[in-house]
C-alpha cells in the first residue's frame, strides 16, 4: 500500500506473512515472545557482551565487525527516533498533551509483552535511552538506509490498517500550527509556506522530473473563490477585501470583462502602489494610458474608498482560475458556472437571462441553476427529466419526494423537474387524494415541508439548492409527534404488531427477550425520569438469521403502539434501511466521521447536537441501537458524556442494542462491554438463548 505522506514522498506500508511465525494465540507464548525480541528491535541497537544486549546473532553466522556495530547505532539515532511535534501531522495539539503515538511514557519496560486489551505486541525498552525508539529489524535498516519501521502483527488488525490506509481518503481541513520558535516569522510568507507545505502525489511527481515548486513556476497560477451573498456580506462589514465584491462594483470602462478576464488584468489592494501616487493625473480612470487605475467606493457609504484596481506597474503573466467546486455543493457551483460564461454586475444579475435578439422581456430567475439551464450551461437535463418520470409511473408520490431528494443530494439539475407543473403537482397529490386536503396551494406547503425534513435528515436543506423555503415549518419533535404519537397510527402499530407475530412468531427465547424488555420500558416510563440516576441497557446477540432485526421490529410496533417516542439508529446506512424511521449513529447524535490518524484519546470528539435534535432526544424514552458493536468505542463514550451535559440535568434512557457479538474479538467485546458495565451493573440484561449466539 503506497502513501503519499505530508512534507516528503510516497512510502509504502507492506505486510510479509513469514513461515516461522508465532500466532498470539499460541497456549506457549514465550517462543512468541522470543521471536519478537529475535527479529523487532525497539530499542538501541546494544550487542553480545554489552549490558542488556539486544543483537545476539544472525543467521549467517557472521561476526560484527566494529565499524558495523557504530554505523547500526549511528542510524538508528538518525532515522529511528521519534521526535514529538506540534506541527501540521504533528503527534501533539499542544505541548503539554501527551504524545498520541505512546512516545510520552517515562517508565520502562522490562519485557516484551501483549496488551490483553489490543492483541498487539508491546516491545521491550529496558533502559531510559530507549523510550522514543521506533520498532525497527536492523538488517534491514541497514541494507534500507533510512527510517523504516518494523513491527509484528499476528491478528487482523494489520487487515485494518491496510484497509484505512485504502479508503480514509484526503484530509476534510488542514491547517498550520507554528513552533514557539517560529512565531516571528509568521509574517514570512516564504517561511510559512514551508512551514505548511503539504506535498500531494502530483507535487511529488513533479519534483521527480526534476520540475520546482519553489519558488513558484511561472506563469503563476491564481486561484479565486466563489463566494455566496452572505459571504461577500460577511468579508465586508468584517473590512476586509473581496475579490467578488470588487468585480461587481467595477467601473463602466471595464463592463465587458468577465470575472476571470477582470483578476487576469488587475490586482486589487486597499493601496494603490507608489508609480500610482505619482503618476495620478496621467493614470487615474484613464483606461486609454497602458497603466491606470480606477478606485472602488463602498456602496455603503459612497464616500470612503473601498479598494483600488489597477494595472500592475511590472508585467505579470498569470493563469487565473476559479476554485473548484463540486456540484454536490449546490447553488453556489452554478453561481461559479455562471461567472465562468457571463459578465454580471451582482447575484440578480447572475439570475437574469436576457432572450437573445429582443426575444422578450429579461427573465429572472430564483436560482443560478434556472439561470444556467436557461443560458444552456447545463447538458443532461432530458435524461433528469426521463429517469423521474420513469418514477412517477412507478412508484407513489412520498417515493418521488424522495427520489427527488435523492437525486437534488447527487448533484442532478432538480429545478427541471421542480419548475414542471406536472411533475411537481404529482408529488404533493397524494395529500389532496389521501388527507382530503382542499386547495392545491395548501397541498405544496406539505410538500415542501416534507423535502425539508427529508433535506435536513442529509444535513442540507431546500434553501442550499435554490428552492422555496416552506413556511411554518414544523420542529423535529413536532414532526415526530404529528408522525407517531396519533390514534391512527397507534392503531396501524397494534396492527403491525399481530402481522410481524402471526408471520415470524417469537420462539421461547425471544418472547422472554421481548418480554424483559418491555416490562423494563413500562417501568421506565412510569417512573419520574427527573429522579431517575442512570441509564437501562439490554444487550440482544446473536449472528445473522437468529430473528434479531424481526424482535428488532416489534419491539419498535409495540412501543410506538403505546404512544411512546423512540428514536432507532444503526451502525451502518444498510443496516438502518431496515427499521422504519432509522438513521445512522453518527447522524442521529450528530457525531463526526473521523480518520483514525485524527482521533486524539486525550481530547475525544464530542458529538454536536443542534437545538432542534436536543428538543427531540429530550422526549425520547428508548433508543434502538442496531450493529452498536461494529460502532466505534469513542462514539458510544460521546454519546454517553453528551447525555450527562446536553441539558441542565443529565438525562437517562432505555437502551436496546442488539448486534453480532462474534464479529468483534473477545477483547475488543470486553472494552464495549466495559463502557456500559461502569456503574450500571445492575442495570444492563444480556439476552441470548438457543437461537442467540451464546458467550
């Protein structure tokens, strides 16, 4: 597996599977222990006849020579030591924090060693000199002549460390923490670029055909943003200088640029360069003179000078490109279309499309994606409108909404299906056929707020993509109190609940597990959940086909039979299919997709709960947790810690949580189990049977 790693070129990560290795499962693990210490060194290369000796013999039965034995300590002192750094990949937020890849320990350790917890082999480092070795084999250090790092891996954790390194994927943000030392040359912008380099694959390609990349190649590359009302708002009442902001105030000279034309031709400052000063009566709004400048006023205050444009005094070439900006993005990557094609002088005129030839009167849209269809930026718009189509014969009007949704969230240019009447009349008719809903105008009201909560569950909304907001629109608890919590639908439980018995009966085991559960629920609720002290878990094992998910579901119909509010999450988006009304845990308690390089165990990610999502957990009784042991351990401890702080009290729970216990070591099971266990003993019930998976 090659990677391409910051500030250096790609290095590769290898797995040798060696005949004679010893498994870690092996009743005898002193050979393990011996073989460890025989072929991974972790300490300071010390040879036969020095105190605590680590380099005894080789097969080839060769002596060491003198010279040999000072250049192996020379390298490993070079190449294999490990320096804690609070920089960009750096092992440490702060300098204080302890070193997240284990180099901050200070006691030694007197034998090689496995961690019950992990399976992973913990090397010796018998002296003080030792401790920020990084594991290496020297006769391969030496035959490599660099930093390599050797280790023994005899579990399926090498399995998963290949795996992340195949799909984690680029960094989401990346920034620049400086040394102490450092901080005076902050200002250096050559230093901070080195500083902050990362180097990408494309950058390492180009050093090896001997190419810079610094100083810069010319001509320059300048890249420019694309920037949303809001944001041009935002950088202008904070003073500072917007490129986006400039160009559409620009002078009437300069009408017929277009974005990129306009920031090829000038540069933009809030001070105009000393040939200017001097040279202000020839150069001054005179576009005929080669070298000129015009000043921007603040629309604000028409007044104060908001920056100037100007001719740069020596030639530059440059290539200006707009940032790139997928069309996952929403509006803002048709508004970034539209700037490439068209000279504007603001967002409504971005919107406007003017009938070529006098054809009619100019039409402005509300969206940049209506604009660009219009100017025909955008190709594929039949085979939008074909595939929907297909499903409005097919499938019934909430498959639609949600077909639409689908496709808005991928990228497809939606407003072509939006803005015909007849597609749009045939996703909100279901609410005039079936709810007796008298006026159509009422009927798109309901349609919207349902795109809207659909949009939300994806953490995007109709606005982001250039569509009418719904008014009056419902919370997330009064749209699962209007969904749930009404006779008809209480009714349609009961009903679902006699199905799902009558089709999969429970077997002795799962009527006991059912049962348990729903007696340990009608407790709950009746007790005053303002006295309650801590949490109730019910743990269901069992592998695949036992009858998890279908014990899963009726206990789902008969809680929500009773009108109780229940949320129900999964490990997995597969796996939340499943269960009507299921989301993934991260989704539902709002907790980030982390690479596990960026997992920091002395400062854990918390989960970030908006308002609205509060207000629901607030009154949810049980939470179904499907797959939780295929969950991460920190994400179980967030949502633990988050329901101790989120309100003013902490707030306690029924949690059901069923999964496959034999998908995840005895070791690592033990460590799920030991969040739940820590002082609700009493509390948690196990469920496993002749059917379930016994432990």
């Amino acid at each position: 597996m090659i990677e391409y790693q910051y500030r250096g070129l790609p290095h590769v990560h290898l797995v040798i599977c060696l005949n004679n290795a010893q498994d870690t499962n092996a009743i005898n693990q002193n050979n393990l222990f011996r073989f460890v210490d025989q072929n991974f060194t972790a300490e300071m290369p010390r040879f036969e006849g020095q105190e605590l000796a680590n380099i005894l013999w080789w097969d080839d039965g060769n002596k060491l020579t003198d010279e040999y034995k000072e250049k192996a300590v020379e390298m490993v002192r070079k190449h294999n030591l490990h320096n804690c750094a609070v920089a960009v990949n750096g092992c440490k937020k702060d300098v204080s924090d302890r070193c997240r890849r284990g180099y901050s320990r200070t006691e030694t350790i007197n034998q090689t060693y496995l961690d019950p917890l992990t399976d992973r082999v913990v090397y010796r480092r018998r002296h003080q000199d030792d401790l920020k070795v990084v594991p290496y084999n020297l006769q391969m250090m030496m035959d490599w002549d660099s930093h390599i790092n050797v280790e023994f891996s005899g579990t399926q954790h090498c399995v998963v460390y290949l795996y992340k390194y195949l799909f984690k994927g680029p960094k989401r943000r990346e920034k620049i923490e400086m040394h102490s030392e450092q901080n005076n040359d902050s200002q250096d912008e050559i230093k901070l670029f080195i500083y902050g380099q990362v180097v990408c694959s494309m950058g390492a390609m180009w050093r090896f055909y001997g190419y810079q990349d610094y100083p810069a190649s010319l001509p320059a590359v300048c890249s420019f943003k694309v920037r949303t009302p809001e944001q041009i708002a935002y950088i202008v009442n904070s003073g500072q200088i917007c490129e986006l902001y400039v160009y559409f105030n620009r002078p009437p000279e300069l009408e017929h640029l277009k974005y990129v034309e306009f920031m090829k031709m000038y540069n933009i400052s809030s001070k105009i360069p000393k040939f200017y000063q001097n040279n202000k009566m020839q150069c001054e709004n005179n576009v005929r003179n080669e070298r000129h400048y015009f000043a921007i006023f603040d629309q604000g205050n028409g007044t104060d000078i908001y920056a100037y444009i100007y001719i740069p005094v020596d030639k530059v070439d440059r290539c200006v490109r707009l940032q790139m900006i997928y069309r996952l993005a929403g509006e803002i990557y048709y508004m970034r279309l539209l700037l490439l094609h068209k000279q504007s002088r603001g967002h409504d005129d971005l919107r406007t499309f003017v009938f070529p030839r006098g054809g009619g009167s100019p039409t402005i849209f509300n969206s940049f994606q209506q604009s660009a269809i219009a100017h025909g930026l955008v190709e594929n718009i039949d085979d939008v409108k074909s595939t929907f189509a297909d499903m409005c014969q097919n499938g019934t009007a909430s498959q639609c909404r949600s077909y639409f949704v689908i496709l808005t969230l991928h990228g497809y240019e939606t407003h072509a299906i939006y803005d015909n009447d007849e597609y749009r009349r045939f996703m909100y008719m279901d609410y005039i056929q079936f709810q007796n809903i008298q006026t159509e105008e009422y009927a798109q009201v309901l349609m919207l707020r349902d795109l809207e909560r659909l949009f939300r569950k994806s953490r995007s909304s109709l606005e982001k993509y250039g569509f009418p907001k719904p008014n009056s629109l419902p919370t997330e608890l009064q749209c699962e109190v209007l969904q749930w919590q009404n006779e008809e639908e209480m009714q349609r439980q009961r009903v679902l609940l006699a199905s799902l018995n009558s089709t999969c009966p429970n077997n002795s085991e799962q009527q006991r597990a059912f049962e348990s559960i729903m007696n340990s629920i009608h407790d709950f609720t009746n007790a005053n959940r303002e006295e309650l002290t801590e949490h109730r878990f019910h743990f269901i094992g069992g592998p695949g086909g036992t009858g998890k998910s279908a014990l899963f579901k009726k206990l789902h119909a008969a809680c929500r039979s009773l009108g109780l509010l229940i949320s129900i999450c999964a490990a997995t988006t597969l796996a939340a299919l499943l269960f009507d009304g299921a989301v993934t845990a991260h989704s539902l308690f709002d907790y980030p997709v982390e690479d596990e390089e960026d997992v920091d165990d002395l400062n854990p990610t918390q989960c970030d709960i908006k308002k609205e999502r509060a207000e629901f957990l607030h009154e949810v009784s049980v939470i179904f947790w499907d797959e939780f042991v295929s969950n991460d351990r920190n994400l179980m401890e967030a949502v633990l810690d988050l329901f101790e702080t989120l309100w003013d009290e902490p707030r306690y729970f029924v949690f059901v949580c069923a999964g496959d216990f034999a998908q995840v070591s005895s070791h690592s099971l033990l460590c799920v189990m030991t969040i739940y266990m820590k002082n609700i003993l009493c509390n948690v019930k196990f469920i496993f049977g002749d059917r379930f998976f016994r432990l």
